[in-house]
C-alpha cells in the first residue's frame, strides 16, 4: 500500500498534529519501556529539524471516557523529554492546548492529554475530530499499533487534515509489505499463542499465502487433540478440534505445509522445581501437561530455516528464535515479528534487534495478518 510520506511534507512552520502511541507500559507507576517512544524519536526530530511545530497526541490506558490521574500523559511527556533530549511542553487542558498551539514557536514540541480522557474518543466523534483539526495545519499519524482503531484521533481528524505516514509508521507498512504484500518465498510463518479461537481470521489468512505454517504454544495442543493425539492434560479447546481439524485440510488444498510437534516437554504440574520431561508424542502421560516443543521438535525446525527467504513471527516459541537471528544477519533471512507480547519476547532473549523488523505493535500487527484493512492507515494513502 502506498502511503503519503514526510517527503512529501513541507513542514516549515506549519502546526502538525502528530498522532503517536505514548501507550507505554507501566507497573506500579513506572514505565518499564521506553521502545515505543524511541521508536517515535526519528518523525520527532525530522519535524523538529524541517522547523514544524509539533503538537503529540495519543492514548494511554483505557480510562473509558473519563479523567482518571494515574493515566495523565504527563509522566510519558517528561519520559519523552529525556528520550529525545529536547523540551517537551504539555498541556492538560483542552484550553491550555488551544493556547500552547497558537503560542508554539517552529521546531518545539507539545504533548497534548490523554485523548481518551474524552469519550468522544473511541466513538470517532466528528465533533472531537473537529476540535483537533482545529488547532493544526497537517496531521501525521505515527501510531501503527493504533491504527485497528477507528478513533477521533486516528481516523476522524485524519480525514480533515492533509494527512501523511511518520517515519514509523511507514517502516512498518514496508516490514508487513515485505511479508504479505511482495514476499521472497519460501515465505514460512511461526505462530504461537494461547488459543486457536483468537487467532482463526489469522491462520485462515495465512494459510493461502505461506508455504510454511509452524504452530507452537497452547494452540497446538488442540490441534494435536484435534488428529486424535493423547495430550493428557494439557491446556486446549476441545470445542475447537473441528475447527482445527478444518484449517489443516485447507492448509493441505492451498500446499501449505503444517509443522506441528514432533516431541514435547511435559510435567504434572505448571510450578516451579516440577519435574519436566521430555517425551514422543504419542507417549504424554495422562496425567502430564505439555509445557514446550522437545529439542528434536526444535533441531528439526533449526535446520529448515536457512531455507526460508522470508518469515513472520507472532508469539514466544522462543527456542527457534537464536536460529532466525542467525540466519538473518547472514542477509539469507527477512524476519519481521510482532503483535501481542512478541516485541518484549524476543528482546528479553535478547534477539529482536537481530531481526530484520520487530513491529511495536500488538493488536494492529495482528489484525494486518488476518488481512484487514487498518482504519488508521487507509486516509494516509496516496
Ligand atoms: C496497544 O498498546 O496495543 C495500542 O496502544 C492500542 O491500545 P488499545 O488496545 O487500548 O486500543
Ligand atoms: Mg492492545
């Protein structure tokens, strides 16, 4: 999909309304993660140089509409401040933002409050859509992993501006490009997770467009169950096995090849200092539970990724990751991995910046996989 891009933005002393994610995570008070507002440092400082005068905007939490304190984007401005290395102003009224935009000089930067503070937010309100385009002259939406929503600031307001991608927001749009828009093949796709009934619009999706479709996690025990493997007590959805069983003649009719476990660990219980074993797969005892894929399983998938051009990673399956790395960095390999808690799995493996991209997003990364279109992204084609 091609995009309108900064490149094509003449900056200069225009007020930009620049929709970020500044959705960072947070326990007990403190952000524990700063990637996604490093990740936004590039649009920033471009703006910044080319003499725009910036006005941030985004989400954070889910306050429902209502001015809760401990979801201020105070704090997440001043974490911002110390990334960049630059003053970041803020503005917790909408007055003082209506105020802060007129007085704002060319190159500085405003943090505006948290948008969904307001209700009219998540309902795409024309008339919040208004207010924002009011106090810009172009809007810039940076915030990929916002784009599945169709909100006042990531869809209305883009319909009111001229609008154009940030420089991260495009980088991803090229990483998924790259995957399902023009891919090398083999093109392969590693898919963990919890649940088959969550990531069904997904392997649906998959399954017509890769020759390779490796299942881990929780959801291949049910399609394990489904072909009549005893899993003993392992997590699965057995109202699923139908399902599943579906997907795999699909997947066979479209030639693309299934890899599920060929061994697996397992332990009675899922607690710490519990014996874990490693067990064939027609040998789980009944009263075990599958915790991982056994090493022969992962030797196996080791030795066909350097034959893989391409491939999209959603999920832990952490074992195979060491050997994507490597191959990426040999240039055999594009690797692009995201959507749920990928990004944090693979960088406390410490592998994501060997990667060839790793999406900052979660559920938009996703919903790209299942072939939708992303309201977000659709006002910033050109
Ligand atoms: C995310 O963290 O996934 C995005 O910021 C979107 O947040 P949301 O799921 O609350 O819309
Ligand atoms: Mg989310």
């Amino acid at each position: 999909m091609r995009v309108r891009t900064l490149d094509m933005l003449e900056a200069r002393g225009k007020r930009v309304l620049l929709r970020a994610d500044l959705n960072v995570p947070v326990k007990d008070g403190r952000i524990t993660d700063l990637t996604r507002l490093e990740r936004l440092c590039p649009t920033i400082r471009e703006l910044c140089g080319k003499g725009a005068r910036i006005i941030i905007c985004s989400h954070f939490g889910r306050p429902g509409g209502k001015r809760v304190p401990e979801l201020s984007l105070r704090p997440v401005a001043e974490a911002l401040e110390g990334v960049l290395g630059r003053k970041v102003r803020f503005a917790d009224s909408w007055l003082a933002a209506q105020q802060a935009a007129r007085t704002l000089a060319d190159g500085e930067i405003l943090v505006l409050e948290n948008t969904r503070f307001d209700a009219r937010e998540e309902k795409n309100d024309p008339g919040m859509a208004k207010e924002l385009a009011s106090i810009a002259d172009v809007y810039v939406n940076d915030a990929f992993s916002a784009a599945h929503r169709a909100h006042a600031s990531t869809e209305g307001v883009a319909r009111l501006l001229p609008a154009y991608a940030g420089r991260l927001m495009q980088a991803e749009l090229e990483a998924l490009d790259a995957v399902l828009g023009h891919p090398q093949h083999p093109l392969a796709a590693v898919i963990g997770g919890a649940k088959v009934s969550t990531k069904l619009g997904l392997l649906g999706n998959l399954i017509g467009r890769v020759d390779v479709l490796v299942l881990g996690g929780a959801m291949a025990n049910t399609f394990l169950a489904a072909q009549g493997v005893a899993v003993g007590r392992s997590r699965q959805e057995p109202d699923m096995h139908e399902t599943a069983r579906d997907i795999l003649a699909r997947a066979r009719q479209a030639g693309c090849e299934v890899i599920l476990p060929q061994d697996v660990v397992v332990a009675t219980q899922l607690a710490p200092n519990v014996a874990a074993q490693t067990v064939p797969l027609y040998a789980v005892p009944a009263d075990a539970m599958i915790l991982d894929l056994g090493p022969a399983t992962v030797q196996a998938l080791v030795h066909r990724v350097p034959g893989w051009r391409t491939m999209v990673w959603n999920g832990p399956l952490g074992a195979l990751a060491g050997a994507v790395a490597t191959a990426t960095q040999s240039g055999q390999l594009i690797s692009v991995a995201g959507g749920g808690d990928t990004e944090a799995a693979l960088s406390h493996a410490g592998v994501a910046d060997r990667f060839s991209y790793v999406s900052t997003a979660g559920g938009a990364f996703l919903e790209w996989l299942e072939g939708q279109t992303l309201p977000g992204v659709v006002p910033l084609r050109g």
